[in-house]
C-alpha cells in the first residue's frame, strides 16, 4: 500500500508513518538525530513543521541554537550540541547544526581558518561516535538554486508574518553566493562518509523536497512494517551525495 492512496493524501500518509514510527521507538528506546542544513530560506523550516505537527511534544525536539556564548566559545566545539542529543525513545532535530562552522562560519569570517579544518578534521569522528552509540544520524541538505533563493527573499521581506526569519544574513546571501557554494562543495565532500552520508534535495519546489524528506526519513528509522508502505523519493529529488552531483548540475552552482 502507498503513500498515496487509502483516502488520504501524501502528506497525511507520511505523518501518520512518522506517528507510527514515533510510538515504536517509545517502546525500543530508539534515537535518532536528524541534521538538516542548507542555504537561507532552504525551506527547513517548512519540513520541519510537516515533521513535527503530530508527533510528540515530549518526545520530539527541534534545536536552532543561537550564536555561542563567551562561555561556550571556550568550550570544545561539538559540546554545546552533544548537550541536546536525544535520550531513549526521542528524536532530535537540528535545524542547522555544527555544520554552521563549515558553512556561514567560513563564508562571515566567524571562525578562524584553522578552527574550520580542524571541524572538517573531526565531524566525522564526531558523527561516528554518535552512529556507534546507537543513534541513528540523518544527514541532508536542502539546495535551491540562486534565481529561487532571490525569489523567497524577497517574499519573506514583504511579508509581516515572516518578519522574525529575516536576518542580517540574508542581505548578503545573494551577494555571496559562491563562496556558499565552495563551502558547502567542501563541506559535503569531507564529512560524507560511510557512516553518517549526506543525502541532498533539490528543493526549488517545497512541497515536493518536503514529502522525498520525510520519505527519506521513514526509509532510514521507521521500522520495516512502517516503511514497507512508504515509497522511495525521486531519486532526481533525493539522492545521495557523491562529487559528480558539483558538476553535474544536481546541485546548484
């Protein structure tokens, strides 16, 4: 049976997957973390909701730090995220994550070039001790292309319900384009690994990247009797990361 038949649309089908899935690993004392990154005005937030909306409030966490304290930024790096990490039965979800050093960090001038390899050095044994734990660890990045990003820009700054997601970044996002583009193009390639792999999705349309999301998301945690109904995204839409996807025109240049 899919997703999208049985009276009820796509996205209730994936909801009530992740529901379902949400009420095993209560009783399994699964953890899972899911990171999910990509340029300003991605649409991470909009998965987000779509993920969350019936899930548990207790069970279910979505984490956006704001920027380090002077006390946190004499801490190691990862610490003040490995605070938030889920503990049995939970599912946490940052929207951006520690892959902030790698992308607007490098891009800003926030941290220093040193400071930047040294995450790109770690992260992945980083993101090996969380796997080997016993977390499951979904990685994906949400990519639009530079025409779309301009668009959704413009649109949140005209609009007075989304004036708290506009940000001083986004005035030089446009602007700084490629330099995001080089950072996220070394980003994926130094921190996809066998272990924690970088699943990418062209997201220029939302509710298509939102339900190869959560498809991509049931596929990874959901147990076998879950994602038994659950058909797999387009592999156009959703797709593991590998070095041809810079050139190839699967990821936005």
């Amino acid at each position: 049976m899919s997703d999208k038949n049985d009276g009820l649309d796509a996205l209730a089908r994936l909801q009530l997957a992740l529901v379902r899935t949400e009420q095993v690993m209560a009783a399994s004392g699964e953890r899972v973390v899911l990171v999910l990154e990509g340029r300003d005005s991605a649409g991470k937030d909009g998965v987000i909701k779509r993920i969350t909306e019936h899930l548990s409030v207790r069970a279910t966490r979505v984490v956006a730090l704001p920027k380090p304290s002077d006390r946190e930024r004499t801490q190691w790096f990862f610490q003040r995220y490995a605070a938030h990490l889920p503990a049995a039965g939970e599912l946490v979800i940052f929207n951006r994550s520690w892959y902030n050093r790698a992308g607007v960090e490098v891009v800003m001038g926030f941290s220093t070039p040193a400071e930047q390899a040294e995450f790109l050095r770690d992260a992945p044994d980083f993101e090996r001790m969380l796997v080997e734990s016993g977390i499951k660890l979904v990685k994906i990045w949400l990519d639009i292309s530079k025409h779309e990003q301009k668009d959704r820009l413009a649109a949140r700054r005209k609009d007075p319900l989304k004036a708290l997601k506009v940000s001083d970044m986004d005035a030089v996002a446009q602007a700084k384009w490629d330099d995001y583009s080089a950072a996220r193009n070394i980003m994926l390639a130094r921190t996809h690994t066998p272990l924690a792999p970088w699943y990418c999705v062209r997201a220029d349309h939302k509710k298509a990247a939102r339900l190869a999301i959560m498809r991509h998301i049931l596929q990874q945690v959901a147990p076998p009797e879950v994602a038994h109904d659950v058909e797999l995204p387009d592999p156009d839409l959703l797709f593991p990361f590998t070095m041809d996807a810079i050139h190839d025109g699967r990821l936005a240049e």
